[in-house]
C-alpha cells in the first residue's frame, strides 16, 4: 500500500479539496460495521509487510519477528499465482525481492506468471538488508540451503509464504491484507483472485472478523464481497473515500478506512500536504469505523517520536509501521499497551496485587471477600432444665456472601457450674446461609437456679437463660412418674 503514487491520484485530490466543506457528520443514518470485533481495540501496531526495515518483508521469519518484538496486527500483500496459490510478497515482480535473474523460468518473472513451485525455490530474503545499516545482506542463502537458519527458523521462513501458510502459523492473529488490484488484472483475473481467497478462507474457519481484507481497487472488494458474503472484515478503496467524506456509504461497509498520512493537494514540485485523519475522523467516528495509517512519501524521516504522537493526537487507531522496533519502543515509554489492553512491555507491568498497565492505569485487583459469621442466635430464648438431666439448643449462624467456608469455632459458656455445655462446636460456614447446630446442656443432680448459656464468635454474641428444675422424686401416684427425660426446646 505504501507504495501509491499520490500526484496521479485525483480522487485523494478531490477529498482534499472537499474536506473544509465536508467537516461534519454525514446527514444520514450511521452505518456500523459487520462486526464489533476491532471497536474495542486499543491502537494498534500493524506491522507493514512485517516490517521491512526490520526484517525481509513479507516472510515467515519477519511475521514472526514482528510478532515476537511485539506487533499486534499483521500487515502483508497478495498476488496469486499462476497455478492458482494466493502468495504474500510487495511487488509482482519476483526480481524486486529474490535472487530470480533474467535467464532463470524462461524469462518470466511476474508472480502470476509463475507456479508456485517455481517460486518456493527463490531466496526471498537475498536482496534485503536493514535500514539503519547494521548488516549486508544477513540472510542471504537461507533459503536455498547455502547458509543456516536462525535459531528457531527454518529455510521456509526466507521463502515466498502462501496466505494459508500463514493463517496455519497465526491462527489467532489480527491480520490486514491487500489484494492486489494491478492493472493487468481482467475481471474475470480479479474474480478468479476473490473466489480463491474465498476458498482459503473456507478451508480455515475463523478468520471472517480477524482478517481484514483491502484494496486500492474497488472492483476487487465487491467480487470479494461476492464470493464470501459472510466475510464481515473490509476496508474502504481509495476510491471509496471520496464518495464516503462526502456523506455517501462505503461497500463492502468497512470495519477500517486506511489512509495515509498526509494527502498532497500540490504537485511534486509545489507541494501542498494534507493530514488525513483530522479529515476523516469526523465520518469514521460517526459510523464507528477506525482509521488505520500508513506512512506516506512525505516525510522520508518518518517513523520517529514525534510521528508517532502526533497520529495518535489525531486519533489513528492503527499505524501499519515499517519498523515494528521503532514503533514499539515509542509505546513502550509512552504508556500505550498491546492492542487488548494488556502490558506491552516489562516498564508497563503493574505492582502485585493490581492489574492494568502502568504508569497511570494500574488499579487495585478484586478481592472477593471471605465467609464471615454476621449473627448468632440461640433458641429458645428462656428455657428450663430439670436437674439430672439433659435439654437441648438450636444455635443459629447466619453467614455473610463470600469465599472460603470452612468449619469455625464457636465458643460456649455457661454460667452455672452445675449445668454443663461443650466448650466449643464447630459450624461448617456456607455463603449467604443461615446454618443451624444443636447444643446439648447437661445439668447435674445438684443443679439448681438459673444458667445464662452464651455462644460467641469474635464480637458477636447470643445468651439463653434456662430455669433448673429440682431433681425429681419418682413416687407412685395418680399421676405416674413425674420426672421427664431429655428436654427438647
């Protein structure tokens, strides 16, 4: 996508131009997007290509890298093949990247010109070297076999990968391809393109949110559209955006626009830039689209600090970045975490005990609260025992909402030394429950006058008074045997 030709391109010229007269909502209904998968991202670091400055763009080895360093989208571009294999690499032409010469398959160099087999045996890693000059060349002949794989890597990470190759190795990974719309293409070519990516798709269930699918071409998002109707993840084309910022809807309705940063309303020689998303937000925000940026030719200094915090004061939900280490870097010491709301980096991990992201995010960690005894009560209130003899207690525990439950002591006392209770029972505490146990006082022959039983728990308290009754004398009247055995209240 980097790669347009902004002097050529009148409908960016046209946006431009209308944006001043087109700074409010449009005067229609809000059109949402398919799926609420991305709304609720924070930014997003999209690695463009993988990161081309980093790493050999649009490889295994550079998917992974970017992954690893901490990119949370993954950026990349598509061509099919002539045997019909939909492969990730920037150019259609296979010299621009591999060590394909002139004199190799004939003369043919094109991507849709050649098979895939064809291409699995080119280096695709041979001309590229980073962008702050640290090395020549670093992985030249992995591919081919001439030289060793880094440590976890194999041949295959060097090579041209095919679109399922990478969903088998992301399966989970937010991901942002173009469909290259090239003009070559007839329609029955890009029809041909959308029914394969539809198949692809297809064959890996799962991937009609995660992936998104653009085009600079607006005839490849409609027969995309066609082929897989149940894909809910587009963009807008470019020529979409110029009907869109003028109050009319995108089709496919897009989850993104992607524009770059800067239009540029001039020519090449009088050059008048524009920032894009300041346009844009407006419409974006109205429908609840994102505003994914790419960098465009304007700066060549791009990708520092002061880029970086001014798209995201703009309001970009996303920057496909070249340079995935640069970019996570800034986020890191900016405060900004991974895309889902977690720590990018160790400096943003929160203290124990909280979670978030630090500095100014992390907040104190639930902590459910442990079962606790809220009353208790004993039953009867006033009761008596007869001397000799046993009565028996309801003590009722009432218990607070929570975690843990357990078995608890309860203490008891009694205050007559003759009438006699346990010096504790235990209660197996349940959430939320009113838990009953039976107390058994037993009263001595020589028990007699009052008994104050009380049961407590930390500061919480019950009593019941029981009247001893003398011992009984068994003697035969009219009204048999006087003396009872076990009292129950």
């Amino acid at each position: 996508m980097k790669k347009l030709v902004l002097a050529v391109t009148t409908a960016f010229l046209a946006i431009c131009c209308c944006a001043p007269m087109a700074a409010a909502a449009p005067d229609r209904d809000p059109i949402p997007p398919p799926t609420d998968y991305w709304q609720d991202k924070g930014f997003i670091l999209m690695a463009h290509q993988g990161g081309e400055w980093d790493f050999p763009p649009n490889t295994l080895f550079a998917y992974k890298s970017a992954m690893a360093i901490g990119a949370d989208m993954l950026d990349m571009d598509a061509y099919v093949t002539r045997d019909d294999h939909i492969v990730l690499t920037h150019d259609l032409d296979a010299r621009s990247n591999s060590n394909l010469t002139d004199d190799m398959f004939g003369g043919r160099h094109d991507i849709n010109d050649l098979d895939l087999v064809e291409l699995k045996t080119l280096d695709f890693a041979y001309k590229w070297s980073p962008r702050d000059g640290s090395a020549s060349v670093p992985f030249r002949g992995i591919a081919t076999g001439s030289a060793q794989p880094p440590t976890g890597f194999t041949a295959n990470d060097f090579r041209i990968p095919t679109f399922d190759e990478l969903l088998d190795a992301f399966p989970d990974t937010p991901i942002n391809i173009e469909l290259k719309q090239v003009g070559a293409l007839t329609p029955a070519d890009i029809q041909a393109t959308a029914e394969k990516m539809a198949d692809i798709l297809e064959a890996h269930p799962g991937h009609d949110e995660n992936v998104i699918i653009n085009s600079f071409g607006q005839e490849m998002l409609d027969a995309m559209h066609a082929a897989r109707p149940e894909h809910k993840s587009f963009s807008g084309s470019q020529s979409a955006l110029l009907g869109y910022i003028q109050g009319n809807p995108i089709t496919p309705t897009p989850v993104a626009v992607e524009p770059p940063d800067y239009y540029n309303l001039g020519s090449s020689l009088q050059p008048t830039w524009v920032r894009t998303v300041p346009i844009l937000s407006p419409f974006t925000e109205y429908d609840g689209y994102r505003i994914y940026v790419w960098g465009s030719d304007h700066d060549p200094f791009q990708d520092t600090d002061e880029f970086y915090a001014k798209l995201i004061e703009e309001g970009a939900d996303a920057y496909n970045t070249p340079s995935p280490l640069t970019l996570a870097a800034y986020l890191c010491s900016a405060g900004i975490p991974q895309a889902d709301g977690t720590p990018r980096c160790p400096e943003q991990e929160c203290p124990e005990g909280q979670t978030g992201y630090a500095p100014d995010h992390c907040v104190d960690i639930p902590v459910d609260p442990m079962i606790e005894i809220k009353s208790l009560k004993l039953t009867p209130k006033q009761g008596q025992v007869k001397a000799g003899k046993k009565a028996v207690l309801t003590l009722q525990v009432s218990t607070t909402d929570g975690i843990g439950g357990g078995n608890t002591p309860i203490r008891l006392r009694s205050s007559n030394r003759n009438v006699k209770v346990p010096a504790s029972v235990k209660v197996y505490l349940v959430s939320g429950k009113t838990l009953t146990k039976k107390i058994t006082v037993t009263a001595t022959r020589k028990a007699k006058g009052k008994a104050a039983i009380t049961a407590t728990s930390g500061k919480f308290k019950a009593n019941s008074v029981l009247k001893v009754k003398s011992l009984c004398v068994k003697k035969r009247s009219k009204g048999g045997n006087l003396c009872g055995k076990t009292n129950h209240f």
